[in-house]
C-alpha cells in the first residue's frame, strides 16, 4: 500500500502546470525594452546621470543599447523558446520587472531635469 502511494506522489510531481506566453506578452516585452533605451538615453543627457550597468559604459549611445540588448537578450529568448520554458507567468514577471526599471529611469530623468545641467 505504501509503495503504491509513493508512485502515485511521484507521478504527480513530474508534471507542473505551463501555460505559454502570449503574443501580446512579447509584443510588450519588446516595447519595454525599447522604450528603457528611449528613458535611459533621456535622462543620460544630463551632467549628472550615468549608466550604471557595466556591460553599457557611463554613457552609452542608443546603438550600444540597442546592441547589447539584443546580443544578449535574443539568444536567451530563443533558448527559452526552444526549451518550452517561456512561460505566461515568466513573461508577466520580466514585463513588470522592466515596467519599473522605466519608472525608475523617468523618476531619475525628472530628478535630473530639476537639478542638474544638459549636456
């Protein structure tokens, strides 16, 4: 009896629930991308901001963004994509994740527009 209940808890554990992304989910996820160049260049415009990411430089142009984004984001998304490990809520997650990264970008923008000198 007790062998036969611990196949059956093994049995349920090798199966979890995926539910795929959707397209919209991709269609944002690379507005948000593009639109954290658009916020990042903005507000590196000013004397006293600076890139913090040290794969970009202090201050990197938007082709430099744009580069390092899609060399290193685009063969993550495609491995992910080929391995079904692209999920609803792993797209839901990286969407809001970026969403605050651009929140924070405006929130720095603002501060620097207040405070500091165009270049």
């Amino acid at each position: 009896m007790t062998e036969s209940r611990l196949r059956e808890n093994q049995r349920r554990l090798r199966y979890t629930l995926y539910e795929p992304y959707s397209e919209e989910q991709l269609y944002t996820f690379v507005a948000l991308q593009l639109l954290d160049i658009y916020t990042t260049y903005s507000a590196l415009k000013y004397n006293c901001v600076r890139e913090l990411n040290p794969l970009m430089g202090q201050s990197p142009s938007v082709e430099n963004m744009f580069a390092v984004k899609t060399l290193i984001l685009t063969p993550a998304i495609e491995s992910d994509l080929k391995n079904d490990r692209l999920s609803r809520r792993t797209m839901r997650q990286t969407n809001t994740m970026m969403a605050m990264v651009i929140a924070n970008n405006n929130t720095v923008h603002n501060r620097a527009k207040r405070n500091c000198i165009k270049k």
